[in-house]
C-alpha cells in the first residue's frame, strides 16, 4: 500500500493531500529513510512523521484498503 494512503486510512494524518505534502516536504520517514509519498508500506514497517517540535513515531501492524474509525488504531502501534 502507498504510503499516503496508509497514513489516511490509519488516521495518522486524518487528510491523504495532508499526508502527500508531508512527504514532499520530507517530513515522513520510512525505516529510517525519508520516502516519498509512492514508497510501499508492508507490516513491520517503522513510520517517523515530524509535527513541528513533535515527532510520531509508529510500527505498521496490519495493511487494510479500508476501515472502520474504531479499528484503524488496530494498524499501528506507537513506539
């Protein structure tokens, strides 16, 4: 799965346009390498996004094409 989309249906980033600008400006990385916003994400996967001052740090858990609001915190876990 793209990685903008992941971030959008696992409600890291709740707009896939959000999460697409945050890769170009290279804000995303994806095991430790800044991606871009086409970089396949696979379970095991390692997701760092920086929010400002902030950073998220997350593992993909599960890839899914779609899911409920309640089940998308079932695809990550924060590190």
């Amino acid at each position: 799965m793209r990685l903008d989309k992941f971030l959008k249906v696992s409600r890291l980033i709740k707009r896939r346009t959000v999460a697409n600008e945050a890769c170009d400006a290279g804000r995303v990385m994806v095991n430790g390498r800044v991606a871009k916003a086409s970089v396949s994400v696979k379970e095991g996967d390692i997701i760092e996004i920086a929010f400002g001052q902030k950073a998220v740090k997350a593992e993909v858990l599960s890839i899914a094409e779609s899911v409920r609001k309640e089940d998308a915190k079932e695809m990550f876990r924060y590190l």
